[in-house]
C-alpha cells in the first residue's frame, strides 16, 4: 500500500483473538490485519513487532465491524458477513469458511452492516446496517431467520442484554429501540434527542454508540453521552465532552468513551470527566479491552489514521502498531 492511501486509511473496528494474543482490524479499503500483541510488548519487540502479522482483504469496501466467537472471527462490509477461523489466521492462512447475505428487499442497492452482536443464548448473529433493518442470524444453520423493522434511518449501533432477552439498537434517526428477541417485537424507543439535556441540535439526533450494563444504558453520538437507567427510562447522567462519541464501554467503576477529537475520556458514572487522554488519530472510530485473564490488558484504540494505539497502562499511550 502506497504512502497516499495510508494517508487516508481509517480503522473502523477490532477485535482481541480468543487467547489474548492477537489483535484483528478492519480498514477502510476492506483490509483485516492481525498483529501479534505477544510481540508487541516483548521487550525485546522492535518496529517491525508493531507490524501486522498478517495483512489480507476480506470485503471489496471498508471492515465497518468485526466480532469474536470462541474460535471464529466475523467481518462485515457491504451487505455481507464473512467468517474466518481464529486457528487458520494465526497461521497466516486467511480463507473464509462461510460468506451470508441477508435477505435484502431489493439487489439494486448494497447496504453496509455498521453493526454485529452475538446472543449466545440461541446462539445468533444480529446484523444492523444501511436499510434500516436488524437481521437476526442461526449460526449453526446460517439462516437468517428473523427481521426487525422499526427505525427510519439506517443503525450505527447493536447490543444485547442477554439475561433480560433483549436487542437494542441505535440509528441515525436519533432512536434507541429495544427489542424483545424472542418474540422479534418492539418493547421500548427512547428518542434520546427530545431530551433537552442531552439533545445537541446543532450536531444532529444520530446514536452512534450504544451498551448496557445491568440495568443501565450508555449512549451517544449527535446527542451527549448520557446514561440511563433502563427501568425509569431516563438520563441519570449527562457528560460534558463535546465531540460526538462514537464508542463507549463500562469498566469498573469508570466510562471510557472516544469519537471526534483525538482524545480517550475516563468519565465517572455521575457525568464527570475524570480525564482526557492524547491518542495518536486526530478522530477515533473504536476502542477494544483485552480481557483475557492469562494476558496483559490493554486498551487499543484506532481512527482516521494508520495506526492503533496500544494503552498497557488507562492514564497513557505505551506505543502504536501500524498497518
């Protein structure tokens, strides 16, 4: 790749391997790259262990989300899903095992899936994207077996609260709906942008983040970052940062949340900014915590540039890796 589209390259997702030792990212010129984190942070790693293992294109347009299971890894670009084995990209040997399409209304135009989320419990693949709908996924048949038909405008954002039976999902309509997954029907909407205290205007009413934690709700984008507590259905916090955030997470006691600006948030669940940390990509698209207890964890984070900063430490960015 030439030094003019690196310029231009975006990360648009990750996602950690299910030992801990490999990190997965999506481009926007349809590239995965694996890097090896065991590498990376060796202290023996030179510039070349901040390299991609492995570079290979899987979707003819951009990686706009990728997802984990035990032993597979879930690309989706343009109006598919692609599913490739952790074991086969490790050995640099990138074949997909399955490509599904939903069962889009018409062929003439190819919406893109911005968003996937696994339910376990029946194990599903639920699929979001440019037309508006939520498409639900047996992985072991590979049907899609269900339709959810609800929002305007096309969704940024999927989650699922597994105990509860429950998908949300957020869009470019300003919506986050909730879903009950067994029954396939609308149960909630909150509109998050006829709130005073969150709406910005000036920005628009887009949710391009959105994830639970019992039974509270993070979400954001044209709206500020709030959180909700999902029995009374209202904001209990609102955060005052104020580029729109395209991602979010719960940890511990803390939000980590980033989107336009190059900066990580630490936020503290009452709705103030705790700090505010340098990243390398003048704007963000993803963060991803690696969480596998036997390996170190880091946070990485990647955007409008080439490079995904690696966090072995939340208060400071301990190097990059670099497509």
């Amino acid at each position: 790749m030439g030094p003019i589209e690196l310029l231009h390259m975006s990360v648009f997702s990750q996602r950690f391997s299910p030992c801990g030792r490999f990190l997965a990212a999506g481009n926007n010129y349809g590239e995965i790259a694996l890097f090896s984190l065991t590498a990376a942070l060796s202290p023996e790693a030179t510039n070349l262990s901040q390299k991609p293992v492995l570079t290979f294109t899987a979707h003819e347009g951009p990686v706009y989300s990728l997802l984990s299971t035990d032993s597979q890894l879930l690309s989706a670009g343009n109006g598919e899903i692609s599913c490739w084995n952790w074991s086969d990209l490790i050995k640099r040997n990138p074949k997909a095992i399955w490509t599904r399409r939903p069962n889009y209304k018409t062929s003439l135009e190819i919406p893109e899936i911005n968003a996937m989320a696994l339910s376990p419990k029946d194990n599903s693949l639920i699929v979001g994207g440019g037309d508006n709908n939520i498409y639900i996924m047996d992985l072991e048949s590979g049907v899609f077996k269900s339709v959810l038909e609800g929002h305007s405008d096309y969704i940024h954002c999927l989650t699922v609260r597994e105990r509860e039976g429950e998908i949300l999902s957020g869009g470019e309509d300003g919506a986050v709906r909730i879903w009950d997954s067994r029954t396939a029907q609308p149960v909630h909407c909150i509109e998050v942008y006829k709130y005073q205290e969150c709406a910005r205007p000036q920005l628009g009413r887009w949710i391009s983040c959105l994830t639970t934690d019992s039974d509270w709700l993070l979400c954001g984008g044209g709206p500020s970052l709030s959180l909700w507590h999902l029995r009374s259905m209202s904001p209990t916090s609102v955060f005052p940062i104020s580029g729109c955030q395209r991602q979010a997470m719960f940890y511990q006691d803390m939000i980590l949340s980033t989107g336009e600006g190059p900066y990580l948030y630490h936020s503290l669940l009452g709705g103030k900014v705790k700090a505010q940390i340098p990243c390398t990509s003048p704007s963000l698209n993803t963060l991803a915590l690696n969480v596998h207890p036997s390996e170190p964890r880091v946070l990485t984070l990647g955007g409008s540039s080439d490079h995904i900063d690696v966090f072995t430490n939340l208060s400071y960015r301990a190097f990059s890796l670099c497509f």
